[in-house]
C-alpha cells in the first residue's frame, strides 16, 4: 500500500472513535488538518466547510465498514463520490509524461477535500482500497 495515503486515510478516519472526535469543533478540526499537512498554517474552517468535513469522514468511514462486512454499500459510495467531488481535482501531466492528481482549488476546503481524494486515488491505483477496511484503518 502506498504507505503515506494509507497513513492519511488511517489517520482521518480514527479522528472518531468510542467516546473520542479528533474534529469535535471548527478549531480542533482546522488543528487536525494543519498537523496533517492538508490545510495551510493561516486557514481555518468556516461553518459549512467543518459540516462538509464530518461528512466526508463518515462516508469514507460508511465504505470502510461495507468493506469490512463483505458488502456493497451504494448510498455510502454515493454520498462519498459526492463529498470528494468538492476537491476538484485533474490530470497533471509534466514534462516527462508522469502524471498526477491535483487540486484545481483555488481555495483551502477544497485542496483539503482533494489530498484526501488523491489518497484514495492511489490506494485503489495500488490495487488496496478495496481490502481497506474500519478494522484496518484503526490498527
């Protein structure tokens, strides 16, 4: 597995665990993602992002689980495609032809929305998202 991008996901969804939110608040959660590289030092959250947020994780956590018990989930992937729409993300191609994906963002959210996307992105690239579980990202 691509060891930073399952770093990522593991870390973002284990922000919730039995009496523990890691993203309990606007400030808390803009801490969170300042640590984790995915926010710039002077940003913050505003009220509708920090919502956007806790519903990104639950979704990614809502896949995990279906996972994890062997299923198809299709309103957890749905609401998932939806949330990770929000980072806006394209094909870069360089000069010497390797591409990537990127943030066509111009603002914080999205760019936070899209390093997680760009995550998943390469663990199913590695062929690991699938066998990615709740389980999993907790250990």
């Amino acid at each position: 597995m691509p060891d930073a991008a399952l770093r990522l996901i593991q870390s973002f969804t284990t922000t919730l665990s039995p009496g523990t939110d890691l993203l309990h608040s606007r400030d808390e959660a803009a801490e969170w993602l300042h640590a984790a590289g995915l926010l710039p030092a002077e940003a913050g959250l505003s009220n509708s992002e920090f919502a956007a947020l806790l519903r990104l994780r639950e979704a990614i956590r809502d896949v995990l689980g279906a996972h994890g018990d062997g299923r198809e989930d299709a309103d957890a992937a749905a609401r998932l495609t939806r949330t990770l729409a929000e980072g806006r993300l394209v094909v870069i191609v360089d000069p010497a032809s390797t591409v990537r994906l990127a943030s066509a963002a111009r603002s914080s959210y999205p760019s936070v929305v899209a390093g997680i996307a760009v995550a998943i992105a390469d663990l199913a690239a590695a062929g690991d998202w699938l066998g990615l579980t709740l389980g999993s990202a907790q250990s």
